[in-house]
C-alpha cells in the first residue's frame, strides 16, 4: 500500500503488511485487460438487471469480469456495473457503498487499490435522477483495519427513486487517486488541554476496475 504523508515534510514511500494467507493475488493489469476487451450489456442504463434491496439492510458483493457492463459516456466510458431495486417507501433514507481496500497479494502487502464506486440514483421510469462523483467520496484510512472508502446518497420520497447503480470511471482506472486526511498531533487527552495542532497526511491508490469487497447500506435518515 503506497502512502505519502506530509507532516510537512515526511515521506514513507511504501508500507509492507503481513496477512493470513485466505486468497490469491491481485492482479490489476489482468483485471484493466478484462474492462479492455468487455463489450456493454445494454443499450440504456436501465437494462442493467437490478436485485431489490430493503431499508435496514446491508449487502456485500462484488464486481469483476462476470459482473454486468455498461457504458456510462463521457469521462466514465465502460465499466462493470452492479444495479440494485431501491424500496418504494415515503420515508428518507441514505443510500451507503463502502470500498474496502485491496491488496495485491494476501500475504504480503506492498501495495493496494481502491474500486472508487459512483452511484447513479433512477426513476421508476429508470431515468437518471442524480449521480455521486469522485468529489463525494470520503476515506478511512482504518487504522489496525483495512482502508475503505465510502460514498453516501441521501434519497427523500419525492425523489421517487426506485433504482441505484454501481460503476467507477475509465479515466481512474490504473490511476492514482489522493485523499487528504486531517490528523491531530497530540492524543486527546493532550487535545482537552488546549493542543490541537494538527498535520495534513495524503493517501495515494490505483484505481481498480473489480473488486470483491463492495458493501451497500440502506438506513434510514436522521438520529
């Protein structure tokens, strides 16, 4: 996992994870040559098959070169795609799709990727409502976790919104893409003391076109 952190001026170029041994290696110029020579679905966004989804209700699943294919336009172009059927409901609720980190090998970690998701909100008459972008995603850097990012739709009633699809841009694909996280110096209990200085740290990862480690949450909106 490549991370460049600036406190102003402190590089650590690489970082090198041990792992327990649960799958195979990550191959991104492999999983680029799937997306290269995958042909679209669909003549629409709405073709896409969607599986219903429920308030309250978190899903995990995946993308790759089984996954459906579309072609999204402009700077977005082809990508695998996973659509879901969101609820008919009269109550607000926040449409969440977590990206967990991905390794290029589950032993030893020298470097990741990210599936950075877009999520694309239709109609009842799968007519496109609103789209998230690159912008909108916010990222975790987990800590004794994995990394993950996350992107977050709110959906109101009026909306009317009956599906949700996921994709990532062409453009980032076998790209970096660099989140910068606000980090305190001090530990908090130094912080209720008045010191709160903090440093600004940039994380740097690939952009991956699969990923088998996707998550969707349907919660509700409000305390």
């Amino acid at each position: 996992m490549w991370r460049h952190i600036r406190a102003p001026t402190i590089v650590i170029a690489s970082l090198v994870l041990l792992r327990p041994q649960s799958a195979s290696a990550f191959d991104l110029d492999h999983a680029i040559n799937d997306l290269a020579t995958a042909k679209s679905c669909c003549a629409t966004i709405g073709d896409l098959k969607a599986e219903p989804l429920v308030i309250n209700q978190t899903r995990s699943f995946g993308i790759d070169n089984s996954s459906q294919v579309f072609d999204f336009g402009g700077n977005d172009g082809l990508s695998f795609a996973y659509a879901f059927q969101l609820p008919a409901t009269n109550q607000d609720y926040t449409v969440t799709v977590r990206s967990e980190n991905i390794p290029n090998n589950p032993v030893i970690v020298t470097h990741s990727y990210f599936f950075y998701p877009i999520v694309t909100i239709l109609d009842e008459a799968k007519k496109v409502i609103r789209e998230t972008n690159l912008g909108e995603i916010r990222y975790d850097p987990g800590g004794f976790a994995r990394p993950h990012i996350e992107v977050a739709i709110s959906i109101p009633p009026s909306d009317q919104a009956r599906y949700a699809v996921i994709h990532t841009p062409s453009s980032i694909v076998g790209k970096g893409y660099t989140f910068r996280v606000e980090k305190a110096v001090y530990p908090p209990v130094f912080q209720w003391f008045g010191q709160r200085d903090t440093i600004a740290q940039t994380y740097s990862y690939l952009g991956s076109p699969e990923t088998s480690d996707l998550s969707i949450k349907l919660a509700p909106s409000g305390p």
